[in-house]
C-alpha cells in the first residue's frame, strides 16, 4: 500500500514539526494488515469442507450451518464493534478480536463432533471476523481522512480480499498435502502475529498522534467530542433511527443480497460446486484467488469512482454484471479451466466487494454523523444474506444433487438489488447533525 508523501501544514501538526507521511497513512496500512490476517478464515471453509466430510462425513447441510452462524455472527457483531471501538478504542477491539480468530482456528484442530464446528468456526471465528468487518473500516476512514475517504474505504475493503488472495492457495494445498488441521493453525499463527502490531502501531484518533485527520483545514475543522456512555445503547439507537428512513431499508436489503451472491454463495460453495465437476480442489482454489487479485483492482477503482461519480449509478452496474455472471456459471465449470471460466473470474473478481465504497458513502451522506454506526446495521443485513445463502445453497445441493438453482436464484436476487439501488433517496436524513451527548458514532464525522 502506497502512502502519499503530501506535506501537512505545521498547523495541522501540533507537535511542531512536518512529516513526510501523515500517520494516518500508517494507520491505515497497519488497518489493511489486521484485516488481511482477519481474512484467513474468510477463505478456509470452502477449501476445508471436502476434507472434513472425507474424514467426519459430515454432510454439507452441516457444515453450511456453522458458516451460516459464522457469517451471522459477523454480521450482527459489526454494528456493536464499531461502537465499542467508539467507547474503548479501535487497537484494544481489533486486537481481542484477532486473538478470536486465532482461538476458534487453532481450537478447531480438537474436534471431534460437528457440534464443535458451531463453536470454532461459527462462535469463535463469527465474533472475531465480525469485531473487524467493514465498519472496522469505515472508522478509520472516517476519523483519520477528510480527504480521499473514498480511496481508503476501497484499498481497506481490499485487505480481505487480499487475505483471500494470499491464503487460499496454501490453505487448499496444506489440506490437500498435510491436512486440515495443518491448515487451521496456519490461519490462527498469521491473526496471533498481527496483534502485536496492531497494538504497537494502531492509534484510535488523529490528535493521539498530534496531527489533524488528513487533509483537514486548520482553520476550520473542529475535533468532535468522544463519545461516552454504553455502547451497546449507541449502536441500537443507532438502528432506530435508521429504520425509520426507507433509503436506510433500501441499502440494507440490497447489501444483504450483496453478501448472498459474494459470501454465501461463491465464497463458500465455489469450490465444492467445481469439485462437483471433477475439478481439483487445488485448481477451483486458485480461482478463487484470482478472483482475490481482481477484487482488489476493482475495490481501489470503486473508491476512486465513488469519489467522483454518483454511488447509486456505480451499484446498478455492479449489481448488473454479477447477476449475469451467476446465470452463466453452471455452464462454464467443467472439470478443466476453459477461458470462459478465466473472463467470469476476472469480471467477478472486479465486482465482488467493489459496492462497498458506494454503499458506505451512501450512509455517510445521508445518516451523517450516525454513518458508521449505520453503516455497520447495513453491513449486518449483507451478513444476514450470506448466512441465508450459505445455508440454502447447501439445502440446494443436498436436495438436488446440484448447485445449478442456487447460482440462477442469486441472478435473480442481482436485479432486485440493482433496484433497489437506483430508489435510495440521496437526500440527508432530518435531523443527523448531533451534539456531543448524542449517543451516536462520533467517528463518522
């Protein structure tokens, strides 16, 4: 990740002196590096599902449950995260939840009843993940950038892709080579690894580091007030208020369909549908990472557009070309690699979390100074959708002996949110800007 090199002002540096690199370019990267580790059981269940069946015979209805639960978890966790990281502090919340990860990954090598699964990878790994999900995000873009907000969300967004990209192909190898549990405590050594630098380099706010958030007039910017009170209080007064717009309803269902398509479906259940097709379990992984390279183009690209061109339009066009991709699929898997399956790799890859820079500017433009929090309840519906698509497909393939309609349902789904995109209402919600006692997300502002 590449840091600017902008000059700050002296005024906009309180300790007196200039520096090359604002710091908030290096909360930023140590920000991308604890969500790239976060992300290495984001891309473990797809890879570790065959093995656990061939070893356990668990059916895939099972497993899909505990990625369901995981995926819950990480959904309904996000908004209460991101409060808490408002009350006690972004590096104390992302370390915790590291040290999550690691022990619902690394516990995960002593099971021995699918019971167990529920807990590691649904429990455990669900509160971590969800301790750093894209609200995560959203706080350090807010609090640390007036300017290039957009980009930062992009480049942070990428960071689990990026995790993807960088752990899936040894992941599928190391189960495929040694075994699952040899894959499992490579996941939970890399979130152990990070904590340390999480908690050496992250800082909560910019004025703990002596500067204004980067790119701030001097002359004008004002440090908001820290919240206080309880957290659990802010983030659903935070839901309350939303749900009383329909632009916050219109969002929030679109971007459940979003982790439907994305999480639930491909995510989870790429591989073993191409497995299906007598593909190796090695090669529909590589996919998958190509998918992750490509992701991380169109996530930095999206944030750069959603800068400069209307969101709305953006999440029309992403919602278009995925649910064309999904209609298409069950003819492109094969038990060898055509380049149709290589153009819908590439497409899909761009596409996969690109809505996100858009989604998120949404909530800050029209919640305001409650847009993270907001934005954190919008995150959770994504959530909810790729738990309910996690476990339907599997429900799917069980009951058909093929993943085919789940692929066509997910197409279907695409239109709905492309819809439901284009009727989001741009105009801020009455009565966003708060005072200092209000229970809301401070960091949004």
């Amino acid at each position: 990740m590449t840091a600017p090199t902008d000059r700050e002002p002296l005024a906009a540096n309180p300790v007196g002196r200039t520096r090359r690199i604002h710091p908030a370019w290096w909360v930023a990267a140590v920000a991308f590096l604890a969500l790239l580790a976060a992300a290495g059981f984001r891309a473990a269940p797809g890879a570790l599902m065959v093995p656990l069946h061939e070893e356990f015979d668990w059916s895939t209805t099972v497993m899909s449950l505990a990625v369901s639960v995981n995926l819950l978890l990480y959904g309904l966790t996000a908004p209460f995260a991101a409060a808490l990281m408002d009350r006690f502090g972004i590096r104390q919340v992302v370390a915790v939840a590291l040290t999550l990860v690691a022990l619902g990954a690394g516990g995960s090598v002593l099971m021995t009843a699918s019971w167990q699964l529920l807990v590691f990878w649904g429990v455990l790994i669900g509160l971590g993940t969800g301790s750093m999900a894209l609200a995560f995000a959203a706080t350090v873009a807010n609090r640390w950038f007036e300017r290039r907000r957009g980009l930062v969300m992009g480049i942070l967004t990428a960071g689990s892709a990026t995790g993807q990209l960088i752990f899936l192909p040894p992941v599928a190898q190391i189960a495929e080579s040694t075994g699952w549990r040899a894959a499992s405590l490579l996941v939970a050594a890399v979130a152990l690894a990070a904590v340390p630098i999480v908690w050496l380099v992250l800082r909560d706010r910019p004025e703990d580091r002596g500067v204004l958030p980067y790119g701030a007039d001097p002359a004008t910017y004002v440090t908001p007030a820290r919240p206080t009170g309880n957290a659990a209080r802010r983030a659903l007064e935070g839901l309350a208020f939303a749900s009383r717009h329909r632009s916050f309803w219109a969002l929030a269902i679109a971007f459940a369909i979003c982790g439907a398509t994305t999480n639930g479906l491909i995510g989870i259940h790429f591989i073993p549908s191409a497995h299906d097709h007598g593909m190796a379990t090695t090669t529909a992984a590589a996919l998958l990472a190509v998918v992750g390279i490509f992701d991380i183009v169109g996530t930095v690209a999206s944030g750069w557009l959603t800068d400069k061109f209307d969101p709305r339009i953006l999440l029309v066009a992403y919602y278009g070309f995925r649910g064309v991709g999904l209609v298409l699929l069950p003819s492109l898997l094969a038990d060898v690699v055509h380049p149709s399956m290589v153009l819908f790799v590439v497409i899909y890859g761009l596409d996969w979390v690109a809505t996100v820079p858009p989604t998120a500017a949404l909530c800050r433009e029209i919640f305001g100074d409650r847009g993270t929090i907001v934005f954190g309840w919008v995150f959770a519906a994504h959530q909810l959708g790729a738990a309910a698509a996690a476990l339907g497909a599997g429900v799917i393939r069980d009951t058909f002996g093929t993943y085919t309609y789940a692929w066509w349902g997910g197409a279907a789904l695409c239109i709905i949110a492309a819809v439901l995109s284009i009727a989001v209402r741009r105009r801020p919600a009455p009565h966003t800007t708060s005072d200092a006692a209000d229970p809301v997300a401070e960091g949004a502002r």
